[in-house]
C-alpha cells in the first residue's frame, strides 16, 4: 500500500466516523424522506391552476369561427374529442362530466382580432369517449417531460373519474 493510499484511507476514515457521530440512521432516514416527498411534488408546480379570474367568452373580441371544426382559432393546440361537439361549448364541459383541474396550454392567434391568446386546454371527465369531431393539433407541443405543453397525455386527474369524455379550449388572457 503506498502512502497515497494510507493517506487517502484516513482521511475518508475521519469523514465516514465525523458524519456517525454528528447524525443518526433515523435523522437521516427522516430527512431524506422529506426531500422525496418535496421532489415528487415539484413537477406538479406549473400546472397548478386556480379557476377564480377566467375571462367570460363574450369578452372577446370577434370570436368568430365554427368551435366545433378542429381550425377553429382556439384549437391550435388541441388533441382530443371537441366539447362543443359533445354537447358542451368550445369553453363549457357537457352535463354529466367534470371539468379537470390539470391541463396543458398552448398560445392561439385570434384572426378576428389578432391578438395572441394563452389558451388552457381541459379534459372533462366521467364519461366514455364522446367520439365525434376529434381534433389532433400539435401547434407549439412539446415532449411529454414538458407536460404543461403536451396534449398526448391523459389530464383526468383530481377528478373523481378517470374517463376522458371531450376538451374545451378555455381563454385565460392576452399572451403578452
């Protein structure tokens, strides 16, 4: 054994029996414990939404357009079975589903007005597949570790079912 060695021995040594002495194999369970729980929470973050401050639809400037065709302006970035179509609005979810507080977004332009408008993208929830007029549009998507930006993922979380029934495309504001 060289002295390098010896010396690299040691020196590990002292760390390993300073770190015994200053925490236990609970304290440090407990704190790892804690940070898990912290990471698994963190991606959920920027998706959080509240549904309090959401323009009414009739604030907006000549929303015109056919809600149920998949080029209507609010759908660019929308996959799924279209709410208006499935006895909901472009903005609404039908009777009988519940609309999903997880969602992903995308950035429209309105064509009447030419304003960017920051577009959240809902499931609703608790019934089948609706099954008419599906839309795929991938405008601005992102990959699925992008999740607020993907629309291929199932959002029916924080609902009481997990069934996709449609989506509606819900106007938050003026992108800026």
């Amino acid at each position: 054994m060289s002295a390098f060695d010896a010396a690299l021995d040691r020196v590990a040594e002292r760390c390993t029996r300073g770190l015994a002495r200053a925490t236990s194999r609970r304290s440090a369970l407990a704190r790892l414990g804690a940070w898990l729980v912290g990471a698994a929470g963190l991606p959920l973050l920027p998706v959080a939404r509240g549904y309090a401050a959401l323009p009414d639809d009739a604030t907006i400037a000549g929303d015109a357009g056919d809600p149920t065709a998949c080029d209507y302006w609010r759908n660019c970035a929308i996959d799924g079975f279209l709410c208006a179509c499935c006895g909901g609005t472009a903005s609404a979810c039908p009777p009988g589903t519940e609309m999903s507080p997880i969602t992903w977004i995308g950035t429209c332009r309105n064509p009447a007005d030419g304003n960017d408008y920051v577009v959240s993208y809902n499931d609703c929830c608790g019934s089948t597949l609706c099954m008419r007029c599906q839309c795929l549009r991938t405008e601005g998507e992102k990959p699925p570790y992008v999740m607020y930006k993907n629309n291929s993922l199932l959002w029916c979380f924080g609902t009481k079912s997990r069934a996709v029934h449609c989506s509606v495309s819900v106007v938050l504001g003026i992108a800026k």
